[in-house]
C-alpha cells in the first residue's frame, strides 16, 4: 500500500465517528433536534424550547405549491387554465388560515395581528398538493369521479413572534379518505376533504399548547 493510499484509509476511518454521530442525533442548521410526536412523521425541538407562556397566535398566510408530478392539463378535454391552477392555490391558503383560526380561537388562544408578548407565530407551508379530480370552470359538462380527494404534506414552524426564534418544525403528511364509492369531484367535496385534513392539524397544535400549559 503506497503513501497516498494510506492517507485516505486514515482520512476515511476518522470520518466514522462522526458519521455515526450524526447519524445518532441529526442536528438542523438552526439548532434544532429530532424528537418523537403522536401522529406526525417527523418533527424538530429546540433543546430549551417551551411553549407553556404562549397565550395567543400569529397565523402566518399559507404557501401552497403542488407536487411537481400534478398536471393541470389532464383534467378534462382541455385541463384547467393557469388562472384556475392559481384560484386553487388561493382558496385552500385562505382554507388553512380560516381553519386553523378557528379551531385554536375555540380553544380558547386569542388570534394575533402582530408580533407581541407571549405570542406564538406560526408559519405553514403546503406542500406536494395532488387533487385527483378538479372541474375545470370553463366546461360545463364535465364530471370528475374519483375515490380520494388527492393528498398533501404540511410543513409547520412554530417561532417566538418577537425574536424569530424557530422553537419546533414539524412535517405531516395526509392522505384524503378512501371511498368505496366514486365520489363527485365538486369543489364543494374537495373543500370538505380538505378541511378535515387542516382541521386534524389544527387540533394537533392546539394539543400542544394544551400540553404545554397543564406541565409542571
């Protein structure tokens, strides 16, 4: 074995423990740690981070993107037209925010218009958006059947409102309800599906905080 090639075993055996270190206990960029949540596929704390002294919401406008593999032109005889792809983005933010408004207000945590003491500001993105069956606007005729309203992923970051301060990051995926039946694609059903899915995310961070205020 030559000089040079010794040199690189040496080099790669040094890698291994700190390979197998971040393995054990992956680390983000802003300092967060993996940790363990009922029913969400992965999520992120900040070692010290609590959200116990958080009496009020700051709901951030939600992004939406679709997945890259969703074609608006396969919906009908002449798919929907960008205007229509946009309209949907538009109407499910507003779901979102509308949803997780109301669940947290029910809740009892009063609903923030801006930064301020003990207020958590939540900033969500929605993300790989597939509906499986979207009447276009510009056709009166067609009639989308499916049996699952499509899927999608929430991607939540929960920061103090005053610093920016990131304290967890969570990422969710959900699938709509699979039907037995073939099921009239109409916005009125896709909105409704869409809503149990927002509304299972809302409740989840309202558990949260509930969690955090009955801690020692």
């Amino acid at each position: 074995m030559n000089t040079r090639t010794t040199r690189s075993v040496a080099a790669a055996l040094l890698m291994i423990p700190l390979i197998l270190a971040a393995g054990e206990a992956p680390v983000t960029e802003d300092g967060l740690v993996p940790v363990q949540v009922k029913n969400v596929d992965k999520a992120w704390k900040r070692p010290d981070a609590s959200l116990k002294s958080y009496t009020a919401v700051l709901i951030r406008p939600f992004s939406v993107a679709f997945n890259k593999s969703w074609n608006p032109r396969t919906y009908g005889a002449f798919g929907l037209k960008s205007d229509e792809v946009e309209r949907l983005r538009t109407e499910l933010s507003k779901l979102a925010s509308e949803t997780f408004s109301r669940v947290l207000s029910k809740g009892g945590y009063s609903i923030a218009t801006a930064p301020g003491e003990n207020v958590l500001e939540v900033q969500a993105d929605i993300v790989d958006l597939v509906i499986n069956g979207v009447e276009p606007r510009s056709s009166s005729v067609v009639h989308v059947y499916v049996t699952n309203a499509g899927e999608m992923r929430l991607n939540l970051a929960l920061r103090d409102s005053i610093t920016g301060t990131t304290l967890y990051r969570a990422s969710d995926f959900k699938r709509g309800q699979e039907y037995d039946r073939l099921e009239w694609a109409n916005s009125v059903f896709n909105r409704a599906e869409a809503e149990r899915a927002l509304e299972g995310w809302a409740r989840q961070l309202k558990s949260a905080l509930d969690g955090a205020k009955a801690a020692p």
